[in-house]
C-alpha cells in the first residue's frame, strides 16, 4: 500500500472514529458527570499514550524537552485536557448531542478571531465572509430555526459550547510555541492536568463509580477521543505530506465527520435530526471549508 492510499486509510480511520464520540459523550454522561467522565479518560488517555510512545521506543523524548517546553507543555495542559473538557461535557449535559456537536465544530472559526491579536495575522475578506456564514449556522442551530424570535433553546449550554472552542483555540495557538514531539507534547498536558481534574472531582463530585458501564464509557472517550485517535490523524498527515496535495485531500477528510456524527446520533441516541441542524452545520463546514480553500490557494 502506498503512502497516499495508507494516508486516506488512517485519516479515514480516525474521522469515522471522532464523529462517534458526540455520542459516546452523551452515553457517557447518563452514568457519569462531566469531572468523572474527564477524569477517567484523562486517566485512561495518559496510559494509552504511554503505550504508543514505549511502542515506538520514543519514551526519551520526554527527558530530551527542553525545561521550557515542558512547562508550556503543563500550562498548556490546564487548557486542554482540563478547561476544555469540563466545559465541553457540561454543554453536552444541557444540550441535545445534534446542537452541542455542531457549535463546537466552529473552533477553527474562533482560531481565525483570536490569532488577529494573539498572533499579529490579518484578517482577510474571505476570513470575515467564513465568519460571518459560520456563526449564521449558530444561530440556526440554537434558536432552532426560529429566526424570527431569535430565542435561544438553551442559552446556557450554548455559551458553554461556543466557550469550549475559545478554550481550544487558545490551546492550539499555545502549541504553535512547541517544536517538541506532538505525542509526547500531549502526553504531559494529560499527565499536569490529573491533579487538576482529581482535585476538581474530590471537589464538587465524587469519584467515579466502579460498574462496567461507567469504566467503559470512561475508555472509549478517553482512547478515541483524547489519545489514539489524535495519533491515528497525525500519522494520515505525516503520510500525506510525502506526496503532492496530500495533506489539503486528507484534512478535507474531517469535514465528513459532523455529517457522519448526525448518523450515529440518531440511530444510536434517537435524536430526530431536525432541518436547522442540518442548515446549521451545513453553513458551519461552509465557512471552515471557505477559509481552508483560502488558505491552500495562497
């Protein structure tokens, strides 16, 4: 097989696996709140890391960063897994899976607002128009296609989605600073943020309960959405980028994956989809696809 078909195979892989953790997510918190959820995946995640880089007998990349990456590394931590995940379970908690998915999709679109004064980028006229089409999708999805009255379904729980991506974006800006191994880069924000999470549990939970349900729930989001398959999609660009225009074709990949996710929460959660989250979504990965063409035409 060779590099490109490999590349599609491991992007392909890793898009089907995350548009199943929406529902993953909403199974999870029936048993479980959001600091119990976050810290068995945090926990979970931490191993599966691990793994991958005594696997790839890359376990000395942790010693060789410098003492500066690796207090980025730990600050960076407390953005992601930390902040971040609480505050994207608690939207999941107070929104239907179909509306709290799309709205945190717009992260890219938040990146593009904060990069302006946090990165010195400009905006340009394609960015405003992509901004602009995506949080039109966002009002869609949260008033439900009720733009006349223009209320929001769950005000709360849309602020607390839309508040994740600011987390992320804040997060992914902080990475552009690190020129250390993505993997074991990750590895440590999951290892400095245990205490955190732990503390926050013992806090204001308890915690989490021993039964299967709860354990596995834990597992799945912690392998598929916080570890593997964040490895799984470097490597589909480590191996797009050896052939010409491969990256721009495989990243067009996670478009797929909130269409992809509508499926499973449907059939699985039995959420009737309605026609403002499709309208929603659809300007949502409009604007995301507006910029990134931009971006490869450059």
């Amino acid at each position: 097989m060779d590099d490109q078909r490999r590349a599609y195979l491991c992007g392909g892989l890793a898009v089907l696996v995350w548009s199943t953790v929406a529902t993953a997510f909403k199974i999870a918190l029936r048993t479980l709140d959001p600091l119990q959820l976050l810290l068995l995946a945090d926990a979970v995640s931490i191993l599966a890391l691990l793994a991958v880089l005594a696997a790839r007998g890359r376990l000395g990349l942790l010693r060789a960063m410098s003492r500066r990456e690796k207090l980025l590394c730990c600050g960076l931590g407390l953005l992601n897994p930390f902040l971040y995940y609480v505050v994207l379970f608690q939207a999941y908690a107070l929104l239907p899976a179909q509306e709290a998915q799309p709205l945190n999709y717009t992260w890219a679109v938040t990146l593009s607002l904060l990069a302006v004064p946090l990165l010195g980028q400009r905006l340009r006229p394609r960015d405003l128009a992509a901004i602009l089409v995506s949080y039109a999708g966002v009002v869609v999805i949260s008033c439900r296609g009720d733009l006349t009255g223009l209320r929001f379904s769950n005000p709360q729980g849309v602020a607390l989605a839309l508040g994740s991506t600011l987390l992320w974006a804040l997060y992914w800006i902080g990475n552009t600073r690190l020129k250390a191994d993505p993997v074991a880069a990750l590895l440590l924000n999951f290892l400095a943020a245990f205490p955190c999470i732990l503390a926050a549990t013992l806090a204001f939970s308890a915690l989490p309960p021993l039964g299967w349900a709860g354990l596995l729930a834990g597992a799945y989001v912690g392998l598929f959405e916080m570890g593997l398959t964040f490895v799984l999609w470097l490597s589909a660009m480590r191996l797009a980028a050896r052939t010409p225009s491969g990256t721009a074709r495989v990243a067009n990949l996670i478009f797929l994956s909130p269409f992809l996710s509508l499926v499973f929460i449907h059939f699985l959660l039995g959420e009737a989809i309605r026609a403002s989250t499709l309208a929603g979504l659809v300007c949502i990965i409009a604007g995301n696809a507006l910029q990134q063409t931009g971006k490869q035409t450059k």
